[in-house]
C-alpha cells in the first residue's frame, strides 16, 4: 500500500472507527515510507498517551512543515 492510502486509512481508524491500535499501525507504516508526512506524525500524536512522545511526533511534524498550525497549537496546548 502506497504511504497517502495507509494515512488516510490510519486517520479514518482513529476518526471514524475509533481504533486507534489500527491507526497507529497504518500511520507507523505511512512514515516509515514517507517519513515527511507531517500530517501523519500530527495525527501519531492521537495515538500515544505519553507526552514525552507526543512531543517528539509534534517536533518531527514542525521540522517537516513548521507552517503546520495545528501542530503548533497541539504543542502549546501540550506543553501548557
């Protein structure tokens, strides 16, 4: 499967099936064949309840595309 449809298909996992197990599977997948999907990494964020972690996936999301304003407000949200 390409790395768009593992995305898409990890987001709508976690959005609409709420199973985020599967999610985080198809989007683990999705970055590891394009890891300069800063979408995907945003969306790893809903994945992992560790805030170490999802502060490192905000990060890599923000060197991809630092225009990424969701991630920005994730991350100030995140850190308080």
């Amino acid at each position: 499967m390409d790395p768009k449809t593992l995305y898409r298909q990890g987001v709508i996992a976690i959005r609409d099936q709420k199973d985020i197990a599967r999610g985080r599977e198809l989007l683990l997948e999705a970055v590891q064949q394009d890891p300069n999907n800063d979408m995907a990494w945003l969306w790893l964020t809903k994945t992992v309840n560790d805030q170490a972690t999802r502060l490192q996936y905000l990060d890599r999301a923000l060197q991809i595309n630092p225009q990424n304003e969701q991630a920005r407000l994730v991350k100030e949200k995140l850190l308080g």
